[in-house]
C-alpha cells in the first residue's frame, strides 16, 4: 500500500476514534444539514443519520443485495440490513473492518481490502459509495462497477466533486469532474438521479471553520508557549524543521479560506444513481 494510501487511511480510523468519543457517532462523512438543522458540532450526528436517511430514502426499487463499498465502521450497512437487505461490506482498513463486524449480523461478509482487489465471482443488485467514490481513481471504480453489477443493477453514489473551477481550492478531496465526466459516457450506466446537496453539506465547512478557530488554533497556541517557555532550544529546533510543514498547514486551514463558502465554490456534493444496462 502506497505511503498517500496509507495516510488516508489512518486519518479515517482517527476520525472514527474521535468522532466516537465525541458525538457518539460512528459516520465517517460531512452530514447533511438540510432542514433547517442549525451548523453547529453539538449537531453533527443529526445531521449524519439525515445523510444515511437520505440514502435510504434513494434506494432503487426491487433491491435484494447490496454491496457497502468503503463501508467505514458499519453503520449505514446495518441500517440497510435493518431494512432487511442483504448486505456485503469491502473496506480495506483491518480497523474499520473490526467495527463493521462488531455492529453487523453474525456472517456477514465483511471483505478487508480495496474494491480494485475485490473479486467475489457474483453479482450485486446494488453498489453504494457512501463518500468513498472519491477514495479510487474514477477508471478502476467503474471498471469493478462493472464486473460486480449484472445489466439492470444499480450503483448509487453520494459524494463530493471537484470542480472544474479556476483557482486553488483550500479543501482536499473530490472526485475529479473531468474524470468522471470523460470515463462515465463510455460506460454502460444510465443515469436514473442526480440530485446537487452541496447546500445541504456545506454548512460542514462552517463548523469545521469554527472547530478551528474556536478550538485547534488555541489549544495550539497554548501548547506552543507552553513549550517556548519550558524548552526553549527544542522548540526552536522542532519549529525550524517543521516549517515548510506548519506554514503548509497555516495557509491551507487559518487563512480564513477554509469554510463553507469554499466548498460551495470548488466543490459540489451529489446524490447519484445509476443503472447497469
Ligand atoms: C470517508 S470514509 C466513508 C465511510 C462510510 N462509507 C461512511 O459514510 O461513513 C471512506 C471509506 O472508503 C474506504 N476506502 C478508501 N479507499 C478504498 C478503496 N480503494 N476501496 C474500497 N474502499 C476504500 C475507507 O476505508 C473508508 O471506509
């Protein structure tokens, strides 16, 4: 696994660890604020059980197995199981794959390695991407879209874009729009939905914006004059080496850029569904 893969994967399980400890909620994605929710953090796991609702609310109809690819700890799956479907997880983190099978039903295949490496032999009614499209390059998702739907199944995606729009964009992340505009005309996926939430995910921005303003940046001082006063000579040495680094971090998260309005500028969040022909 690649050193980048890597990162991303460990920076998902402290998430989980994080997001558990504090809202009590095990999703690992923005949430969705639509109905007047108000963006704040003490609200964020309502507005995570909106977002997997609104998948529910969006399966298509006569769907009997499903397949969570980049399932994260489990939750939306079991609610999908709850509804009585059956369920198959793919995640290639040993962490988040040990959550998946704490809260999933006895036997259910949880498969503990990358869609591109998934080979089952069979067939889903349905493919859902809940914020992990973005994780795999555009081709080799929809290469395994592909082999792992039989014409008239369904791939259900709900994730973010980058968008073709000029200029540096402070938030990491996105499936890339020319990617994804260039591979899907070629494959054969019609499109049934395609619904624009980016107003509805955007307030994330803000509360994060806030978190790190309001919390990261004077816990960081604190501790960073804590330091200063008690070893001096180490954190001028840690502080020299890590300076390319820290002013990285600065420009890209306290520049005041990194918010909501941003989101709504570079990125845009779809609910999208398609079907195998
Ligand atoms: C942002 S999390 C979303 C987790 C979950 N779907 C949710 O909504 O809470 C992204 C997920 O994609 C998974 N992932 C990353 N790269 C992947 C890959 N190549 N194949 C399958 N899953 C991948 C991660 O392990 C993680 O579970």
């Amino acid at each position: 696994m690649s050193k980048t893969v890597e990162k991303k994967h460990v920076g998902l399980e402290v998430g989980h660890i994080v997001a558990k400890y504090l809202f009590d909620s095990e999703d690992l994605h923005y949430g969705d604020w639509s109905g007047g929710l108000e963006p704040c953090v003490r609200n964020f796991p309502q507005a995570q059980r909106r977002y997997s609702e609104r998948i529910l609310e969006n399966l298509p109809d006569g769907v009997r197995t499903v397949l969570d690819v980049g399932g994260g700890a489990g939750t939306l799956a079991r609610k999908l199981q709850d509804r009585g479907l059956e369920v198959e997880v793919v995640v290639p983190s040993a962490y988040l794959a040990g959550k998946c099978r704490e809260k999933l039903r006895e036997g259910t295949p949880v498969h503990e390695c990358t869609l591109q490496d998934f080979a089952p032999g069979r067939t889903f009614d349905l493919l859902v991407f809940s914020e992990s499209f973005q994780y795999i390059p555009v081709a080799e998702a929809l290469d395994a879209c592909e082999s792992l739907l039989a014409p008239g199944g369904h791939l259900l995606l709900f994730d973010c874009f980058r968008e073709n729009v000029p200029g540096r964009c402070p938030i990491k992340g996105g499936i890339r729009r020319t990617d994804f505009d260039r591979e899907m005309p070629r494959r054969p996926f019609r499109e049934v939905l395609d619904l624009d939430l980016t107003e509805a995910i955007a307030p994330s921005f803000d509360v994060f914006a806030d978190m790190l303003q309001n919390l990261a940046l004077p816990l960081g001082s604190v501790v960073a004059e804590h330091a200063r006063s008690q070893y001096p000579w180490v954190t001028k040495l840690v502080h020299w080496k890590l300076r390319p680094r820290i002013d990285k971090l600065q420009r890209r998260y306290f520049s005041g850029d990194f918010d909501g309005a941003a989101f709504r500028k570079w990125k845009s969040y779809r609910l999208m569904v398609f079907q195998r022909t």
